[in-house]
C-alpha cells in the first residue's frame, strides 16, 4: 500500500489451487498476459521467492530483476522431511495445519513480531484443506533453480538474521548462487519482515528498483498533484497527456520503451539523499549474516490483491509481489491488529 501511494505500481498476486510448478509457471504467464503486462520486477518471500526464480529462469526476458527473501534454491530438502509427501493431496486437514503450524517458533518474541506470528496463525486456521494441500504440494515437487540468465546486479537478497526455520545450508545456496547480489540485511523481523518490520522493507525495495532504473511517479497517483501544492483532476489529466497521445502498440508493451523514458539510476535530491542514509544507518545495526528460506508463507489463502487501484495502468514496468501467505496488505493486519488491541484494554 505504501509503495502504490508512493507512485510505484505494485500487484500482489494470489496462486490458484495447482498441483505443481509447471502449472504455476504457466498460470502466472497467462496473468500477466491477462493484465497486459510484459515486463516485471518481481519480489518473493519464501516459497513466492522460490518460484519467482523459476520464472525467471521460464521467462529470462520478462523478469527485469529480484528481490529474494527467506527463500531457496531446490526442493529435495524439504521433500526428504515430509515422507508422506506424495499423498498430501488425500491428508486431512488438521494434519495439514499441524504440520505447517509445528514450524512456527514458539516463546517470547518481539511484538511486532508476535503480531505477524499471531495473524498468519489466524489466517491459517481458515484455510480449505485444498489450499493447504496444494501450497505443500508446490514445496515438495521435485525441482531446482539452474543458474538464471539474470545478472547478479539486479538480484537483491533481502533477508533477516534473526530466527529462521530453514537449515543453514538452505541460507547459504542463495548467497552462493548470486554472488553479485545485493545484500539485504534485517537485524530482526523473523519469517515474515514484510509484516513485521514493513517501513525496512519498503525501504529496501525502493533501493533496490531505483538502482534497477524505475523510480516512483507520484505525479501519476490519483489525488496527489504533480507539483504537491494542489490542483484538480482536470489539471492532472492535462499533465498526463504525452503518455494518453503515445501509440496504442506502445502503451501496450508496458516494459519496452526507450531508455529516454526511464527514469535515471540514482536520481538527485534530497529524498533520495535520506533514504539511502536512512537505510544505511538500519544496515550499519545489522549484522552481515545472509540468512534464507521459510515456508511458513507459502500456507496462505487470498493473500494477495491486486493494489494499484489508486494507480494509473501507464507504468513503465510493474513490480509483483510473491509473497504467497494469507495477507490483505495493512488494512485487514491493521484492523486486526486494533481489535485485538481494543478487546485487550476492555
């Protein structure tokens, strides 16, 4: 939500009930055909960040660049501590649930930390047994990331150093596999930062896409004046009319406009002056362990909503978000963050 306010265009996607990658692969190609969008820069979480890669790896030409976070490169691992992964798709439910909740870490944590926690284990108490089923299905096909026809400069690993339920050699593949990557590092926010620790986060993501070339448009969000002194919608429709007089061919390849229409790499300014500090002052606290994958996410249902509703569809490229775990972005986790908060002070 933030990062839409902010003139980015950003769609959270949800996964439909597939029984493995190849059929993922091909579900997500046919929405963003669907949405008309070639070009993408994809961040994914966990299990999202995993198949974020194989897309990629599917599709070098449409993915722009990464952001990995808590993910992995291969599902052997994970299958060989689930034996009775070939007949998930007939387990009950409540085994289901109990397998994804017993991967949860249990005492005392931070309370942001404990309120992400707390919400995904609400939102997974909701889940159909298909849903549950199909997400572990996904983590336990058999398949690998093979190294990507992506340059290493436009992959940032996002990762946090705290408490992460995945084995150390897990962590390391990522890191090993991309070398040039950027690092990212979150002294805490635990299998879920984007809940947890969602200011670092964003704050991260704008690094990382500014360095890739795509800089926010705030003068393209509804309600916000170019200018920021005010205005009406006419006024902003009028400062709109070079990209509405562009080509119907080029505003549908929403990825393939010339350099001169891109936004420079590192613009000048004071903004972008804080942010950087900012950041860098956050990865100065933070130690320079990479740390990786968590499949917490990928149990999830209706995580994911499409919100650049308040955005113009005339971007240069979109950014996705994989995150794969129950979520309706800040409004539902902040509402319910204040009922519980509400029924605490009663």
């Amino acid at each position: 939500m933030s990062l839409s306010m902010k003139g980015y265009r950003v769609i959270s996607v949800d996964i439909p009930h597939v029984w493995n990658l190849h059929e993922w692969i091909q579900a997500f190609e046919k929405f963003l055909d669907a949405i008309d969008v070639h070009h993408i820069h994809l961040y994914g979480t966990s299990l999202g960040g995993f198949l974020a890669q194989l897309f990629a790896q599917r599709h070098p030409r449409r993915v722009r660049s990464l952001v990995l976070s808590n993910t992995f490169l291969e599902t052997s691992s994970i299958s060989a501590a689930m034996p009775w992964a070939p007949i998930v798709g007939w387990t009950p439910s409540f085994l289901l649930k109990r397998f994804v909740l017993t991967g949860i870490r249990d005492g005392p944590q931070e309370p942001f930390i404990a309120d992400s926690v707390d919400f995904v284990v609400a939102q997974v108490e909701t889940l159909s047994r298909e849903d549950l089923a199909s997400r572990l299905s996904l983590t336990v096909d058999a398949a690998s990331v093979v190294p990507l026809l992506i340059s290493d400069s436009l992959i940032t690993i996002m990762d946090t150093n705290d408490f992460c339920a995945i084995p150390q050699q897990l962590k390391d593949q990522v890191s090993e596999r991309y070398p040039g990557a950027r690092q990212a590092s979150l002294k805490t926010g635990g299998d879920f930062p984007f809940l947890s620790r969602p200011d670092e986060v964003n704050l991260h993501l704008q690094l990382h896409l500014r360095r890739v070339g795509v800089e926010a448009r705030p003068d393209l969000v509804k309600g916000i004046p170019k200018d920021g002194a005010g205005g009406s919608s006419s006024e902003q429709n009028n400062g709109r009319g070079d990209t509405d007089d562009a080509p119907e061919d080029d505003k549908r390849d929403l990825g393939s406009s010339s350099n001169e229409n891109e936004p420079s790499l590192a613009p000048d300014g004071t903004d972008s002056q804080n942010l950087e500090n900012q950041l860098l002052t956050n990865l100065c606290r933070s130690s320079d362990k990479c740390l990786a994958p968590h499949l917490l996410h990928a149990f999830s249902h209706n995580e994911q909503t499409i919100v650049a509703s308040k955005v113009l569809s005339n971007f240069t490229c979109e950014f996705i978000f994989l995150n794969l775990i129950p979520l309706y972005l800040g409004t539902l986790y902040n509402d319910w963050k204040c009922r519980n908060l509400d029924s605490l002070c009663r």
